[in-house]
C-alpha cells in the first residue's frame, strides 16, 4: 500500500471512531444525569456536532484514496474498506462501552465474510 493508501485508511479510521460515538455514544452517555434530562433535539445536537468531525476525516480520506483523484482506491474499494473499519470500530466500542455486549462466533463469521468481500473487490 502507499502512502496515499496507509492516509486513506487511517483518516477512515478516526472518522469511524467519531461516527461511532455519533451515532451510538448517546446511548452510554445517558447514564450521566445530566445527558439524560436532555431533550431529543439536544442529544440530536451533540450527535451532529461529533459528525460534523466525522466528515471533517472521511471526506479528505476519500478524496485522497480515491483512483479518480490519483489515489490508489476505486469507489468500491473504498466503500468495502470503510465498511469494515466501521464494523471494527464499532465492535471494539460495543464491548467495551457496553459489557453486556458480546463478540460470538456467528460475528466472527459475519467478519469472514466481510475480509472476503475485501478480497474479492480488490480482486482484478
């Protein structure tokens, strides 16, 4: 991978991680009082102000990555890489912001399936 490639991936990666919290931070964070006396619009708020930096990584990282642009990434390349970082993401947050939370086995199997969908689209 080159250095356009390894940028790509690791702006997705900050990006998801602020995704992830956008979209399901809330539900932690409503174990604090003061979250949780919130009104929807408000928490509807804070999860817009936390992607706004999601996009503020994921628009220059596909920018950057993608062949069209001179990056070494087609459009599907670069959806299924995104894909899999969010599920990863969100697979570490799941479990440790949440114990109840579990990794079992038909997740590792669904992960499978999502490296063999990165090799088959980089597949010429």
């Amino acid at each position: 991978m080159n250095l356009a490639g390894l940028y790509t991936v690791l702006l997705l990666i900050v990006s998801n991680v602020f995704m992830t919290f956008a979209w399901y931070g809330h539900l932690k964070m409503k174990e604090y009082s003061w979250f949780a006396a919130l009104p929807l619009a408000g928490v509807i708020f804070i999860s817009w102000g936390i992607a706004f930096f999601e996009y503020c990584f994921q628009v220059p990282a596909n920018r950057l990555g993608f062949e069209g642009n001179g990056g070494p990434f087609s459009l599907m390349q670069l959806k299924i890489i995104q894909e899999v970082i969010t599920l990863t993401v969100f697979v570490l947050f799941s479990t440790l912001a949440f114990k109840t939370e579990a990794f079992k086995w038909n997740h590792l199997l669904a992960f499978a399936f999502l490296i063999a969908a990165v090799y088959l689209v980089f597949k010429k």
